[in-house]
C-alpha cells in the first residue's frame, strides 16, 4: 500500500513530459522578470502549436496545466479556453478536475463559454459519483454569476441534504456564494441553512454558521430565535463534544467558536432577552479559554469583545476585565496589544470596570512597540475621568514630542485639548496644559482650541469677579514670562499677544 500510494503520489510528475519539466525548471533558474517573460511567451507560441496537432486530446490534461500555468504568470491564453471548457465534460475524474481548475482560474463571470459549461455543471450535480458533485460545486461557487445561478440553485439546493458531508458542507458554501452575489435568486434560504445549522457533521455546522452570521449582519432582530439553538451548540462545544479532529492544541474546535461568539455578540445587542440567555455560556467559555495557549487568548479575546456588545451584564463585565488585565500584564507584544484593545471595549460600555486597570495600562506606554503605545493613547483617552484626568494628560503630555510622527502628533494635541476642557480640575491648570499643548505641538494644535482659552481668559466663570481677576493675572503672568522664550509657535504667541494686550 505504502509503495503503491508513492507511486500515486509521483505519477502526475511521470505523466509529465519532459518539455514541461524543463519549462518549470528554466522559470525557477530566471534571475529577472524580462527574462521569464520571454520564455513564457515562447511557451504560450509552443501551446499555440500543440493544441493544433493532431492528437492533442490525449495530451490535454497536461496542456490544460502548462496553460494554467501561463496564466498564473501573466501571459493569457485564451485560444486554449475552449478545451478547458470541452475537458470538464471528461468521463474520467482526474481529467474533470484538471478541466474545471483551469476554467476556474481561465473565465470571468460574464464570459460567453460560461453557456457551454451550465449543462456539464447540472449533470455533474445529479450525479451519483460523490467526488463529480464536489468538483461541480467548487466550481459553481467561483464560475457562476446572477444571470446563471437560476439554472444551476435548484440542484445545488438538492445537494444539502446529500449522504456525503463534503457535498452539503461545499453545497452550503455554494449557496453562501449565491446569496452574496444575488440574493433574490436564493429563494427559501433560511430553510436550507437551518438544517445545515443542525447538521450532524461540525464541518457542516461550521459553513451554515458563516451564511447566518452575514445574514444576521444585515438584519440581527430577524435572528433572534436562533439564540437557544446557537447557546446549545457552543455549549456541546465546549463540553468536547465534537470529534477530537476538530481540536487544535487541545482547544475544542476554537474557530467555530470564535464564529459562534461573533454571531451571539450581533444578536445580543439590544436585546435583553437574548443576552440573558447567553450570560451562563459567555462564562464557561471565557473560563474553559484561558489556559495560557495563543489560540485560548484569541478566544478569550472574542469572549470580551461579545460580553462588551451584548446587553450589559455587571459579573460578566468585571470577569472580562479581570481577564484583560492578564493580557496587558503580559511580555508577549501581540497579547499586550489584544489586551489593550479588550479593555477599550469594556471602558467603552462602562469605564468604572476598567478603573482599577489604569496603572497596568499606563506601563504599556513604557513599551517599545509604536502600534501598541498609540492604542494605549487611545484607551487612556477613554478612561479618563475628572478624579485622573491630572495623571492621564501629564503622560500623554510627555509623548508629545517632535520625535513621534504629525498625523499622531496632531491626534494626541486633540485628545489633551479635549480632556483639559472637559475635566480641568482648575482654570489655571488648564491654562498651564494649553499653554505646553500650543508649545510642544506648533502649528499642529487646534484654532479651535486656542479660542476656547481666550475665551475662558475674557469671559472667565461669571460668577465671581474676584476670582475671573485673579484668573486674568495668572494669565498675563504666565504669557510675560513665556514671551521671552526664543522660536515659539505662532499660535502661541497669538493667545499670549492677544491676552498682554487686553489686560497686560
């Protein structure tokens, strides 16, 4: 067996003649593209001449590969088209498959020849041999188009409730196909992908979850009667109860359950009833994930990123969080980076869960990683509140620098601006961060920041004049002693002209 299944293995090679062997060697040899060039158009004139003689037929199999190959390397062969077409209508399997490849890789949508394969493509999809359907069905996925999946939806839909799970798992990737190109051509839909939802094999399941999760994307509230069936079937995922194949280091089955949390996370936003029905599973999920492997994080991470979108549940919420804190804590980069941008997610719903994570978020500023600095940035802007508002712009301040590019130079001028007026815990603090604000980032701060100091500066509160007085001094003070710095920004010393003359 083990000989015979070598020999197998090599015989496409065997088949192969020898022209074609040292054509791929002479590609690989190329020091230069001008020079692959030439010998590819040599090939495409040598095909040209093959295709012409008698006999070609029984060569076709390799011919409908060395075209392939032409084409994959940017010199087209369309005079060869049509015999990749006649070979899909082949008896034997081998030659089909080659035929169906090429024309895969050969025709567009809207081509002409696409007529002549409709027929092939509706017998191949009645037929009893298991490996023909397959290969029909790869190919109506990329070959047919809106004018032409009536001819063929009917059959394809047939094959859903086919003996072989290959076929009803390519027949739901088919239909999948279907719907994203014409919806209207795919008619009781929902019908078809629910069984596939139920299907006995994982495989199956898996293709129907990626045709709900676009649908649901469109229109959640239509779905909602799907969440009991979906907490019960991420459950029996957990528990191990699929095939042991579908474990990957020791994880049960993790990328249908990163689709599954991404569907519960659309179908649960706003929606109480549903979220409720979910919070028991979230749990398990995100306790059974954190085993300390990267695709235990991943999971993890999509766990967070659903409980965070789904109606707000206060244990579930700090439960994240906690978990988050051991991402960012991490020394791996990329953990850090997914754990930075968890608890963005949280602080989005509702900062008061991620308060007690600031110190281990501000430390991530110490890293050497740009990316993962200015996600840091981001979410401190978002944690931000009146109590640590001082300790939040003085670090930001200090990477305000000329050494960090303008786009984020700029972004980060805006977010200190925003937060001193938002939360200055005095007016002569805020004076003083817009003053460094306007210093440290030139001509790249707001105007618009710059006129709601002046106008705190003219109008002051309001309701003491004593204090808006004492206000106005500090300010004039401030910008006496600031004039006399050398090469300040222009904006800069716009306010502080603008101040000495109306109250210096």
């Amino acid at each position: 067996g083990g000989r015979r299944n070598a020999q197998g293995g090599g015989g496409m090679s065997h088949q192969m003649s020898r022209e074609f062997v040292e054509l791929v060697k002479a590609v690989g040899d190329c020091k230069s593209k001008q020079e692959e060039d030439k010998i590819m158009l040599k090939e495409v004139a040598v095909l040209r001449m093959r295709l012409s003689e008698k006999g070609a037929s029984a060569r076709m199999k390799e011919l409908c590969v060395r075209m392939m190959y032409c084409e994959m390397l940017g010199h087209p062969v369309e005079f060869g088209y049509i015999h990749a077409v006649n070979m899909t209508q082949h008896v034997s399997l081998l030659e089909k498959k080659v035929g169906y490849l090429a024309a895969c890789l050969f025709l567009e949508e809207g081509s002409e020849l696409l007529i002549l394969l409709v027929n092939t493509l509706q017998r191949d999809l009645r037929s009893h041999n298991t490996w023909e359907v397959c290969a029909a069905l790869s190919a109506v996925t990329r070959l047919i188009g809106p004018e032409t999946i009536p001819a063929v939806v009917t059959h394809v839909q047939d094959c859903v409730s086919h003996n072989s799970e290959n076929v009803r798992k390519k027949a739901v990737m088919a239909l999948h196909r279907f719907h994203q190109k014409a919806p209207d051509t795919v008619p009781d839909h929902m019908a078809h992908f629910k069984r596939a939802l139920c299907d006995r094999d994982p495989s199956v399941m898996s293709a129907a979850l990626c045709v709900l999760h676009d649908l649901a994307k469109k229109s959640p509230p239509l779905y909602h009667s799907m969440v009991p069936s979906l907490v019960s079937i991420i459950k029996q995922v957990v528990e191990h109860r699929l095939p042991r194949e579908f474990d990957y280091h020791r994880m049960p089955a993790p990328w249908i359950q990163i689709r599954l949390l991404k569907l519960l996370a659309l179908l649960g936003r706003a929606n109480q009833k549903g979220s409720e029905e979910m919070y028991e599973v979230l749990k398990d999920v995100m306790k059974r994930a954190d085993v300390g492997t990267s695709i235990g994080y991943a999971i993890l991470y999509e766990c967070v990123v659903t409980i965070t979108k789904i109606y707000p549940h206060a244990g579930l919420l700090e439960l994240a969080a906690a978990s988050t804190s051991r991402l960012i804590t991490s020394e791996n980069h990329n953990l850090r980076y997914i754990g930075v941008d968890a608890l963005s997610a949280i602080v989005s719903v509702n900062p008061k869960y991620a308060a007690e994570h600031q110190m281990v978020a501000i430390d991530c500023l110490e890293d050497g990683d740009e990316t993962l600095r200015s996600k840091t940035l981001d979410l401190l802007y978002k944690m931000t509140t009146p109590s640590n508002v001082e300790v939040v712009v003085g670090r930001m301040m200090f990477y305000l620098t000329p050494s960090i590019d303008e786009y984020h130079r700029r972004d980060l001028a805006h977010k200190i601006s925003s937060l001193a007026e938002k939360y200055a815990p005095s007016n002569g603090w805020f004076i003083r961060t817009m003053n460094d604000v306007f210093e440290k980032a030139g001509g790249l701060a707001d105007t618009d920041a710059a006129h709601n100091l002046m106008r705190l500066v003219a109008e002051g509160t309001g309701e003491d004049e004593a204090a808006d007085t004492e206000l106005r001094t500090y300010a004039v003070r401030s910008y006496a002693d600031m004039m006399t710095k050398p090469n300040l920004p222009d904006l800069l010393v716009q306010v502080g002209v603008w101040v000495l003359g109306e109250y210096g």
